[in-house]
C-alpha cells in the first residue's frame, strides 16, 4: 500500500514537471532555441521513461515530444522518420499501458479493430488521440511506403472516435488532423475537399483566432488544392498580420507564420 502511494506521488510529481516543460517549450517564441534545447527536453523525458516503463502517463508525454520535435522542427527526412517511429512506439506503449484491452489493437484487422472502438470510455481519450496523432505523423513522414499509409483508415477512425467524445478536443486541433486527411487526395483520387474544408473552419472557430496554424493548413491543404487563390492570399495574409503572443500558442504561431511567409512568397508560381 506504501510502496503503491510512493508510486502514485512520484507519477504526479513527473507528470506536473513535465507538463510544465511541454508548456514553457510552446510558450517560447524562439524556433530556434527550442529547436537546439529540445533533444536535451527528449533525452530527459526517455530517461524517465526508463525508469517507469509501465507509466502511460510518461509514455504519452514522450509521444507528444517525439512527435512535435519531428513533425515541425526537424527538417532532415531520415531524422523525421526516427522520431517519428519513436513517437509512435511511445504511443502505443501508453495506449496498451492506460487499457490492457487494446494491446492487441496492431495485430486485428480493420473490421476488428473498429468493432473494438465503441468500448473506449471518456477517460481513454487523451491516449486514444496521442496515439492517432503519432501514427498520422508518422504516416505523413513516411508517404512513399504505401504499407505504412494503408493504416488510415485506422487512424481516421480514431480521430472520428475522439470526435464523437468532444468535437472542440485539443482546441481544434482534432478538426485541422480530420481536414488534413479529407484533404490528402484530390477529389479524382477520392478525396473530399468540401468536407475538409468544414473541418478547417470548424477548426478556426474552436480556436477564436488563438491558433495561426489552422489558417495555414486550410490555405496550404484546401485552398492550393482547389486552386482557390483569393482565399489563399486572404487566409496567409490574415496570418501575417496577427499576433503570435498567445499563451500556448507562441512557439506554434511563429512556426505557422513562417510557414505563411513561405507559402505567399510561391503564391504566384503555383497559382
């Protein structure tokens, strides 16, 4: 029972630090500080995660890390796919770690694995998004290896699931990921643009303007699909003119106006 209670406390104690180190990275307005000090963040999160490798906690926040760092702050492809790969270990572990009962979710097929989703309950949530988050990551991150993008069908119906639990989860950031796969194929390959479209503006609203990133990926992944340049121009240009100072935003907003720039600047070429 002490030795339980011990457990517990230091569980919350790592779990309080750590939150506040996910915190301070996204609050800081410098990428590239953040991109120098974060493999030190990563390497302390591993070491903690080597001590408790039964803590779901833990291993959900090494997924979050692993796959912020190498979705946006890596730009090495092989390094990307390492991260990646490691992010979503990390998510699986804490998916099987938080609900025994879905440790043998990789090996079912489709039509089992989405029988199984009607059992997951409001509190596996966190860890059923982390790990549909990771695996789309790290599917974006290895596109050319078709039996890696074969899964998402997998990882849609988990974002559907998280959906149906709360469709404001993570401040709309679930909308952007649910826009991005409608988005992935043009609509002679079957994607479906008009419903991505739904999901970025739902994803702006949720948000209020707080997070830069929701704009640009509805101008990169909607509007350049449908060849629509004056909403392009108005939505990155909304961007550039915004504030990027929003608590938990800042580092997320400097990154997507970036991104804005980037994208204004090849505006003419592509349209």
């Amino acid at each position: 029972m002490f030795g339980t209670g011990c457990a517990s406390l230091v569980n919350t104690q790592v779990s309080g630090f750590t939150d506040s180190l996910s915190r301070a990275v996204f609050n800081n307005p410098d990428i590239e500080s953040v991109r120098t000090a974060m493999p030190t963040f990563l390497v302390l999160v591993d070491g903690m995660i080597e001590s408790s490798p039964d803590s779901a906690t833990m291993l959900r926040t090494g997924a979050s890390l692993y796959d912020a760092y190498a979705g946006v702050l890596v730009p090495e492809a092989d390094r990307k796919q390492q991260l990646s790969a490691r992010s979503l270990d990390y998510a699986w572990r804490a998916m099987c770690a938080h609900k025994k009962k879905t440790c043998d979710w990789r090996v079912l097929n489709f039509a089992q694995f989405e029988a199984r989703l009607p059992e997951l309950k409001e509190k596996d949530i966190p860890y059923v998004y982390t790990l549909a988050v990771s695996w789309l990551n790290w599917m974006r991150i290895n596109s050319s290896d078709w039996n890696a993008v074969a899964d998402l069908p997998r990882v849609k119906a988990l974002l559907l699931r998280v959906e149906q639990a709360d469709p404001a989860y993570d401040d709309g950031m679930l909308q952007l990921y649910l826009g991005g796969i409608a988005t992935l194929l043009p609509p002679a390959l079957g994607g479906k643009p008009e419903e991505g479209r739904k999901h970025f503006e739902r994803a702006m609203e949720i948000s209020d303007g707080r997070n830069l990133m929701a704009p640009v990926l509805y101008a990169e992944l909607y509007a350049r699909l449908v060849f629509n340049q004056q909403l392009h121009h108005q939505l990155l240009s909304g961007v550039m003119a915004a504030n990027p100072n929003v608590d938990g935003y800042v580092l997320v907003n400097k990154i997507a106006q970036q991104q804005a720039a980037e994208l204004l600047a090849s505006e003419a070429d592509y349209f």
